[in-house]
C-alpha cells in the first residue's frame, strides 16, 4: 500500500496479502488524550474483518471502518485487493474531513468524547 495516497492522520498500521489495517491518529488515541479503544481502524479483507488468523478467504473483499471494536461506522464489498484499497482510503478521506456522523452510531451518548473527536477531525459540531 502507498501511504502518501492516504488522507491526512491516516496510517497503514499493519499490512499482509490478505489484510490491511489502517489507524487514524494512533499518536492520540494513547488512552492519555483519547481512549485507545476508540481508534478509529479500517480493516480491508480478504472476508470478514472479524475472522480468525488462518481463517477461510473469500474472492471478495470487504472494508470495515470501526471506530470501536463494537462500532461499525462503515462496511463494503468490493472485487478485488485493488478496488478495497481504493475503497478504503475513501473512506478514511471522509472521515477525516468529517463526513461521517459517528455520533448517530452510538446508542449511549458521549458528548464529551465526541466534541473531542469533533476537533480532531474538523468538524464543527
């Protein structure tokens, strides 16, 4: 993967022929500024982002923007490695610039933590 192709604060964090695993601002989330289990992560598989090491792949690929383990922002099918990749900075573009309403994903509300994140990403609340 290029990663000057990557939105700013996007980072690819783990990379192998059938997994990618993108982070955003992984220098703030450190569990001082913001929480580390809220990092933001796009996972782009070979399958399920949620399958096992050694799991089954498939011919499709999927990208699953997390923002936390048990929160699914975002989720896509694609062909091939190529488009998912493609996909995927998409994506992290559009978080990035604010274009994701997080705070609709969440059914407990967490004003402090998102007006945090709204300063983070740009978006003005």
């Amino acid at each position: 993967m290029d990663e000057t192709s990557l939105p700013t604060g996007w980072q690819c964090w783990h990379e192998e022929r059938d997994r990618v695993i993108l982070a955003y601002r992984p220098d703030v989330f450190d569990s001082k500024a913001f929480p580390a289990p809220c990092l933001p992560t796009i996972y782009v598989t070979s399958g399920s982002p949620r399958r096992r090491p050694g799991g089954t792949s498939t011919d499709r690929w999927q990208v699953t923007l997390f923002l936390e383990p048990e929160i699914e922002a975002a989720s896509e099918s694609y062909a091939d490695r190529a488009a998912a990749i493609d996909g995927a900075i998409n994506h992290a573009g559009r978080f990035a610039a604010g274009e994701i309403d997080y705070r609709a994903l969440y059914q407990v509300p967490r004003e402090a933590y998102f007006d945090r994140l709204d300063e983070l990403v740009g978006e003005s609340g």
